[in-house]
C-alpha cells in the first residue's frame, strides 16, 4: 500500500466529523494493507508508531528537506525506514539518526511528511481513537465489534489485534485471553466534581476506594517470575524492588494484581507525585526480579536517601489458574482480601448513602491522597475501558493566569497558535512566572480566536513561538502543583487545561505566584 493513501485517509478522518463515516474509511484503509503491513499500519490510523521509542523529537525535525514532489514511499519501506531510525545508537548517533530521518522526510510528499511529523511527535489527532479503530477493525474484517473490542482489551495492543482480527477472522481473536505475564489494558474510571454525582453514576450500595496519587502498577507473577507493568504497558520491573519484594511473599502460585505504588514519607503520608514518579524513573538499572525482601530495601532506601515506593492494590484479576476480570467486583476484592495482607490494600469503605461517601472523600484528602474512587461491587473488570462502573472525584484546582507566548501547532492544528504558555502574576517584580504549557481543552473555535488575538498581542514572531504582551487572561484548571527546576518560580502546574478566557479580568487580577506556591505547599490558595 502506498504511504501516500494512508496519509489521505488519516487527513479524511481528521476533515470528518461523523463516527460512521470516520469508520468507513478506517476500515477501508485496514482492507487495503497487505498482511506485512497490517501491524504498522493500523498502529499509524491509531497514531502509533509500532516503534515506541525512536529518539526522534523536536530537535530532529527542524531544517527538513522540501517535499517530494511524486509519492514513491510504499508503508513496508517508511515502516522498515522507522525500524532503522529506532536501531541506531551510540558513538554518532545523533547525526546518523538525523541523516536517516531526513533521507525519510525527502522522499516523503507535503502530505506524507505531515503525517509523519504527527507519528514521529505523537501529535497525531485525527479523532481515531481506540474505540473508532475497534469497530474500523471488525468492519474490515467481517467480524463481530465485540469479538474485537474483547480481544483488545486482553491483548492491550491494537495492533496485534488487528493483525488477528485482518488474519484469522473470529477464530483468531477467540484466542486472546488474560495470560499471566502479558499486561491487558487497566479499567479506567470517569470523572465527577462530587461524591453525590459518582453515586448517581455507579447507584448504591458502592465502595470508595481512597485514590492515592502515585503510578498504576499492574503486577503479574507465575512461579518465581514477577513482571511489574506501567499504566502504558511498559515493563517496569527493574524499578520497583519493592514492588516486587511484596508479591513474592504472597501465598499465590499465579496472580494478577491492579494497584498503585507511591513514595510515603516518615509519618506515612504521601509524597508529591514528582517525587514518586521520579523514584520509578531513576531506577532503571535497579534490581529486578531476584530483590532483596522489603525490610533489605528499605534499608538500602534509607543509606541512600532513595525514595521507597509502596504497593498499594485494589484489584485481583487472576488467581492461581481462575481468571476473575468477568466476575463482579464484590468477588474479586473478597478474593483479593483472601490473599493479600491488609497493610498491602488501599482503603475501601462500604457505603449507601451521600453522607458516608462524603466523609470518606474528607478523610482521604485529610490524609493528603488524591481523592477517592467510587466503585459498582457489581460489576466486571472492564478492561482498558472508562465506564460509570467506576468513578474517581479529586477536588479541581483552577486559576486565572496569563497568556505570555504561542506556539504554531502542528498535524491538525498547524496554522493555528495552540501551545499556551502561562504565566502568574509576582507581586514582587511586577512581571509574570512561566508555570508552564498546554493546548489541552482548545475547541477548533478557540484555536481560531486565539490565533487571531495572539497575532495582534504579538511583540515577536518566530517560527515556532510567538511572543506576546502579557495582557490575556485565561482560566486554567489543574490537578496539581509540583516542583520543576525546568521554570523560574521552582514549580509548575500538572495536567494543566483551558477552561476559559477571561475577558473580564485584566493581566493586574491574575493570580500570584504566592497562591501557586501556597497550592503546592498544601494550603488553600488566596
């Protein structure tokens, strides 16, 4: 298949606001790709590179060569072009690499090029999420949604799905189950901005779970045989002794586990999330499998000054030979109690009525945790899906800041100014402390009208960013505050997210740096 024909449709789906006609063309798409080609390019129509980690960002794509002005690239030559750049390392890579990626880009078109600067970024939105892929999937493949949708839930790779689903039909697909040891896609829960709007959601009587602020681990053991998975399905095994160290001790020969692992401090309350993510992040060449027992790596924390990171978990999907992700949830966490000690389970608490589900949501951030998460006992693990069946509630931060640059989009939003860099007001100086960026929360409608106001707020014009006079106010929600050497002020703001602007406050009304500071301190701002 021509690489050319899979950029068009890409941009199709991006220009088409229907769900079935976006699914028509995916469908066609995946028809079309010869066997060979089926694992890199529905990852491509998904926005993924089959590649996970290429080396190729930013800095690597600047001063690329002019377009091609025929189509010459087939998807074997671009996937096989990929897997060479993702190859090199060492003693000049950097310049091999950037050789090759702009052999790639010269006999790409405009509209190859463009798709592959949204693949290589992972920038690509053309509105083909997991879900349109699935049904795409089981329209090309003349199978049933739900044998897919099945399949890639357990499978946690699209991918693999596809090529499944495209190969062997019903058949293919049945064979996808939970193994011990390949990570299935985590059940994910919706959103609400109170306690009583979970509960009318997941009905009562309900459990709520505390949510801890910390990184989604998914734990499997066979044997002696430990693996530790990200919420992303990337092995983490090696990072996360402790993690290990706990479930090795526990009497199961196999077992699946779902929970959290988060950095306490001495008194045992939670440490801040960058702490804790950097701890995971720091420790890849840490013990694997053969850990000492925990007592040993705590020791060891304490020489060092490490952060320890302490397994929490919620879900039991598997144990010894029963798979328990269809049975409901009262079920597995009987299981789950039956198996683990209690000081290893995240807080849960029973109950039917808004009064008892508010008090739990009070003792938790009373305790420093994120919030809660409100659980349907009756329902199934639902695999790599966000239904009403759980429901997580954290109290929202938002503040008025100031717009003090842009930058020029890229994939579907180059042309338009997106990327907002924010700024607080510091009463101090007079001037403003960048927090940080987003484009998170930006309708169409706002990248029109923002381009429009930014240019004319312009006092430099770069090719990438806009500088502007700081006089835009914007409304920013936020989950967090954490500490960042990368800004001035120390901290910026995690999960940043437009929510409005505010026409009605000038720059002078904006927050202040001392509010930030007092968010990330654990005090009520302002």
């Amino acid at each position: 298949m021509r690489f050319l024909d899979l950029a068009a449709t890409s941009a199709a789906v991006g220009a088409t606001s229907g769900r079935r006609a976006k699914v028509e063309l995916l469908a066609d798409a995946l028809r079309r790709l010869d066997p060979p080609e089926v694992a890199a390019g529905s990852g491509w129509l998904a926005g993924e590179l089959r590649q996970r980690q290429t080396g190729v960002g930013w800095a690597s794509l600047r001063d690329l060569p002019p377009p091609a002005a025929q189509p010459t690239l087939t998807v074997s030559a671009v996937d096989a072009a990929i897997d060479e750049i993702a190859a090199v390392h060492g003693t000049g890579s950097q310049t091999r690499r950037r050789a090759l990626v702009q052999a790639l880009y010269a006999a790409a078109t405009a509209d190859e090029q463009r798709l592959l600067t949204g693949l290589f970024l992972g920038e690509l939105r053309h509105g083909a999420q997991a879900g349109l892929l699935a049904d795409a999937i089981a329209r090309a493949a003349g199978v049933p949604v739900a044998a897919v949708r099945r399949a890639l839930l357990l499978a946690g790779d699209l991918r693999a799905v596809a090529v499944a689903a495209l190969g062997g039909g019903a058949a293919a697909l049945a064979e996808f189950g939970l193994r011990v040891g390949r990570p299935l896609a985590p059940m994910l829960a919706q959103s609400a901005s109170t306690v009583d709007e979970a509960l009318a959601a997941t009905g009562v009587p309900a459990v709520v779970d505390v949510k801890l602020d910390g990184i989604r681990i998914q734990v499997h053991r066979s044997g002696s045989d430990i693996a530790v998975f990200s919420r992303s399905l990337d092995e983490i095994t090696a990072r996360v002794p402790e993690v290990v160290a706990a479930v090795r001790a526990l009497p199961a020969r196999e077992i699946v586990l779902d929970g959290e692992a988060i950095g306490l401090d001495a008194t045992g309350r939670p440490l801040p999330f960058q702490q804790t993510s950097s701890a995971a992040a720091r420790r890849a060449g840490a013990a694997g499998p053969g850990a000492p027992v925990a007592p040993a790596v705590r020791a060891a924390a304490e020489r060092t000054g490490e952060t320890v990171l302490t397994p929490y978990f919620f879900d039991l999907l598997h144990l010894d030979g029963v798979d328990l992700i269809d049975a409901p949830g009262r079920e597995r966490w009987a299981a789950l109690r039956g198996t683990a000690d209690a000081s290893l389970l995240v807080g849960r608490m029973e109950v039917d009525d808004p009064e008892r589900a508010g008090a739990a949501f009070a003792a938790a951030l009373d305790a420093g945790q994120e919030g809660v998460v409100v659980k349907a006992p009756d329902a199934p693990y639902d695999a790599g899906r966000r239904g009403a069946a759980w429901v997580k509630v954290k109290p929202r931060h938002t503040l008025d800041l100031v717009v003090l640059a842009v930058e020029w989009g890229s994939g579907r939003r180059t042309g338009w100014l997106s990327n907002l860099h924010l700024g607080a007001r510091d009463p101090g100086t007079g001037g403003f402390v960048m927090l940080g960026k987003t484009f998170k929360g930006l309708t169409d409608e706002l990248l029109r009208w923002q381009t429009e106001r930014f240019l004319g707020l312009a006092v430099d014009r770069g090719d990438w960013v806009v500088r502007v006079r700081p006089e835009q106010v914007v409304e920013i929600a936020f989950d967090g505050v954490q500490s960042s050497s990368r800004y001035p002020g120390g901290v910026a703001l995690r999960f940043a997210r437009v929510v409005r602007y505010r026409d009605d406050k000038t720059a002078a009304e904006a927050d202040t740096i001392d509010a930030v500071r007092a968010i990330h301190a654990g005090r009520p701002a302002g």
